[in-house]
C-alpha cells in the first residue's frame, strides 16, 4: 500500500500527459483549420482579381470592337444611302427598286446601332437609374408589359461603380428579355435595394413559371449567373409553376 500514492501522482501525470497531447492535436487542428481557410480566402481573392481582369479585357475589346462597328459599318452604311439618295434623283425609272435597297440599308443601320448599343450601353453614362428607368420604359412600350421600379432611396447612394452598374443593367436586361420570349406574364416589378454590404436587384413577374421555359431561356440563364459570379454575386431564382418567377442577384459593394 505504500506504493499507492506513488502510483496515484503517475496515472495522474499521465492523464495530464494525453490531456495536453489531446489539447496540443486540437489546437494543431484549428491553425490548420485556419489556415486552410486563409488559403481558400486567398485563393478566391485572386480568382475574383482574375476574372475582374478578364472581364475588364472583354470590356475594352467590346467597346473597340463597338466603335470599329460605329465609324466603320457606320460610315459606309450612310455612304450607300446617299447612292441609294443620289440614283433616284438621277434615274426616276429606278425609283421603287432603290427604295427598297435604301429600306434594307435603313434596317441595317438599325440593326447595327442596335448591336453598338448592346456592345457599350451608353444609357449608364448618365447613371445607373436612369438607365434602368429607360430601360423599364421601353420595355413596357415594346412588350405592351406594365413594369415597375420599386427603388429605396440609398439604393444609388455611392459613387457610381461601372462593373456593378453595368452587370445590374445587363442583369435586368435578360431577365426582361427572357419574360417577353418565355414567361407569358403581364404584369413585371422590379426591385432595387441595398441590404449591408451588398446591391440587391429582384424582377419578378406572375407569368407561367420556369417549367415552361425553354432551352434559350436556360442558356440565358447561365450568362446571368455566370455575369453575376466575376464580380463576387450570387443569383437565387424562386419560381412557382403557373405563380411566375422572382430573380434575385445580390452583389458586395464597398
């Protein structure tokens, strides 16, 4: 029995003993839980400064592109109507034909403004509401589809930032696109409003739902999500079959 405490301070030492080894593995644990976390933080920043930098490389080839269309295309599409203007005057005998020619070059000059305007939307230089409200107006002129815009007043506080300007106008732009072709709806509403750090957009319609929709639609679809993705965003789509569909992006903002 006189061994008793002696063996008593050793089970103890030892219990100590594998309670720090346990600790000391629990703790290796959390810093490599850590740091496994500051590795995939770090590895998403430079995902997000890539693709920044790639969208950044489309931007600019877009807008060259659009300016080659406008001063190029452009130019010769005036030249050939002012042919178009010149033979009629000179060969009456020719006036029908030449019209229809200069009909089929006015349609062209439309078409290829139409692609420009795709290209640089020039409606954000004075301002993402006021693109979005154009955009809105023309859309219910066109579709005959009452819309709305439902904005909070902080909505456009900030200065303006051209990436997140331009996905959310791009953004609206294919989800109204997509309700003309696909949605049979008639009524749309869109939302604008900021919540913490982030820019909120939701358009809704009470059209048939996403079962309905086609292959064009999901194609569609995919360029939204995609879009919304290089700038750090997320898209959640709620749709009830015969109830319409709420599209709803939400991207960080400083």
């Amino acid at each position: 029995m006189r061994y008793a405490p002696l063996l008593l301070e050793i089970d103890l030492f030892c219990a100590s003993v594998c309670m720090l080894a346990a600790a000391a593995c629990v703790l290796l644990w959390w810093r490599q839980r850590a740091q496994a976390r500051r590795a995939m933080t770090h590895a998403r920043q430079q995902i997000r400064q890539l693709s920044a930098s790639q969208q950044s490389l489309r931007d600019a080839e877009r807008r060259r592109i659009a300016c080659d269309l406008h001063d190029d295309l452009g130019q010769q599409l005036l030249a050939l109507a002012m042919d178009c203007a010149t033979l009629q005057t000179q060969h009456p005998a020719l006036a029908q034909p030449l019209a229809w020619q200069a009909s089929r070059i006015q349609q062209a000059t439309r078409a290829m403004r139409a692609i420009v305007h795709d290209l640089t939307p020039e409606a954000l230089e004075s301002g993402l509401e006021g693109a979005l409200q154009q955009q809105i107006a023309q859309f219910s002129r066109l579709s005959g589809i009452p819309c709305r815009l439902d904005a909070t007043p902080d909505a456009f506080d900030g200065p303006p930032a051209e990436r997140t300007d331009t996905v959310v106008y791009r953004v609206l732009q294919e989800s109204l696109s997509n309700i003309v072709r696909h949605a049979q709806a008639s009524e749309v509403r869109v939302d604008l409003y900021r919540q913490e750090h982030c820019l909120n957009l939701t358009v809704r319609d009470n059209g048939v739902g996403l079962p309905q929709l086609g292959a064009r639609a999901g194609f569609g679809l995919r360029g939204i999500a995609q879009r919304v993705a290089e700038v750090g965003g997320r898209v959640d789509i709620a749709s009830t079959p015969g109830a319409g569909t709420a599209l709803t992006l939400s991207i960080p903002i400083q």
